[in-house]
C-alpha cells in the first residue's frame, strides 16, 4: 500500500531573523492537523514569539525535536506552547522552554511526550487537564526560579487534574520549586483600601484575607495531583519548597483552614493516585508527601 504523501514530513528551521514567524509557519502549515510532521529546530538557537499576547500553537501530530534550542514565551497570561485542540498528540525533545509564565498547558484527552525537556519557566510549570496523559521521559527537568512566587491559584512545578495521568521515567525531575503564600487584604466586595475605611464602621462590610500561592493554601510546592502518578526508574521529586509569608494581615481574622502548607513534594488529594520508586522523592519543604490520599512508595 502506498504511504500518504503527507505522512512523516519532516521540516527544519533556521536561526535567521525571520525565525519564530519560520517555526510558526512549519508547524501551521506544513501538513493538515493530526498528520505527523517533525520540525527540526537549530541548536542552540532562541525561538521567541513575535508577538506581546502569543503563545506557540502546535497543532497534533507535530514532533518538535529542538537539539538545544529554546522556544521563549513573552506574555505572562498564556503558556509558552499550546495546542491548537484538545486531544492533541505532541512530543518535544531536546528543548527548552523558558518564560514569565507557565511552559505547558496540556488539554483535555491530550497525550504528551517529553524526552530532554527543559522546562525553565518562572510561573507554574505544567498544567495537565482532565484525561491527558504525559510522559515525562529522559533528563527531562521541570525546575523552578529558586525564588519565592506568588499571585497564582494553582500548583507548583506540576499540576494533575482529575483523569488525568503522569509518568515519569528514566532521569527525569522536578526540582527546586519554590511557593510563597502572601496575605493580602481586602474589603468585601473586592474594593479599595479606602472603601474598606469608608465601610469598616457598616454592618455590610467584612473584610476578609486571601491567600495567594502556586496553589491555594500552599500546598504542593512540587506536584499538585488529582489525578494518577507515577515515579519510576531513576526519576526524582526533590528540592522542592514551600516558603511560608511572615506577612501579616491588617484585619486579622481566624486561622483560615485552608494555610495547611503541606506536600513539599507531593500533594496527594482525595480521590487521587501516586506511587513513587522508595527515596525518590526527598529533599523537600516542609515534608515529602501530604494530602487526604497516601502516597504508595514516599516516606517523610
């Protein structure tokens, strides 16, 4: 039988002036979406978005193989490398991706591929949605700023939503991932400092503290899991941190039940699964593993 004459196209992509709008081009147009091409990027060459409010749109079937290139975000309200649709098949390998916001937003019914995978970016890392499946495969790293970060409402390096499924495998790693909890206040209503002065005195007012994190109450300064993980072969969860604010409110109120700062490595929630190759997960704050479901394999 003869092969379809789009199948295992393969494209490369210089370092020329002309190189993300070139990359944006091989990726789009090269094949109809779904149909497998592989785009060979420059070593050691940047990739940045042309563009304040874009982001890389890759469409399935792609393999981008980048032989040490970076693809570089600019804008810190989109990931740096979407999908164009849902249940999207994509694979990255030998790249890095850096920038002000997450690196991947896996959607729904996705199946992802990482093999040497630098994910280098200064917000949450990845965010897999419901029914997604990621292979993290390689020396593949997902590794944070080493500094505190807050204003975010989700996880820290990775987070898992519900049927959603991870594996990590061969050397690949989370590390050093650092979340900050600050307290911060505000009126009722989300108004002003000084609405909050102009009704303090109201029945209607009541200011209230909220806390900003990788992830809500502080916890899973490493994974943030809701759905299925597994650590295997050599691969680690280590070094992760959660750093809790000395910050104090204004209007003080009572313990917020949701300051648990817990799952340095991993955090588990009800439902969820994990298991983890014994000493895999080590060197986190302040504990390995926490959360209302166990993790089959960590001790803290």
């Amino acid at each position: 039988m003869q092969a379809n004459a789009d199948e295992a196209k393969t494209v490369k992509v210089g370092c020329g002036t002309k190189r993300a709008q070139e990359l944006r081009k091989a990726l789009i147009k090269t094949a109809p979406f779904g149909q497998p091409v592989t785009v060979h990027l420059a070593e050691g060459c940047t990739y940045t978005y042309p563009g304040n409010k874009k982001y890389f749109s890759v469409p399935s079937g792609r393999t981008i193989i980048g032989h040490g290139a970076t693809l570089r975000g600019r804008t810190k309200d989109q990931a740096v490398l979407r999908p164009l649709t849902s249940t999207a098949r994509i694979t990255l390998q030998d790249l890095t991706l850096a920038g002000p916001a997450r690196c991947v937003r896996v959607p729904v019914g996705s199946h992802f591929t990482f093999k040497n995978v630098k994910m280098h970016c200064s917000d949450a890392h990845m965010t897999v949605e419901k029914d997604a499946t990621v292979d993290l495969l390689g020396d593949t790293e997902l590794r944070g700023t080493g500094k505190a970060v807050s204003w975010r409402s989700e996880g820290g390096g990775l987070v898992i939503s519900r049927g959603a499924t991870v594996h990590m495998r061969d050397q690949a790693k989370i590390t050093n991932w650092a979340v900050s909890t600050s307290m911060i206040d505000h009126p009722a209503g989300g108004g002003t400092e000084s609405e909050a002065g102009k009704y303090a005195t109201t029945t209607t007012y009541t200011p209230y503290r909220a806390a900003h994190s990788s992830h809500v109450g502080g916890t899973g300064a490493g994974v943030w899991n809701q759905g299925t993980l597994t650590v295997e072969d050599q691969a680690k969860i280590t070094g992760n941190k959660i750093v809790r604010t000395t910050q104090q409110p204004k209007y003080p109120l009572d313990a917020d039940p949701w300051d648990t700062y817990k799952g340095g490595g991993i955090y588990n929630t009800e439902g969820a699964k994990a298991t983890v190759v014994p000493g895999s997960v080590t060197g986190n704050q302040p504990d390995q593993c926490a959360g209302p479901a166990p993790v089959t394999g960590c001790t803290n």
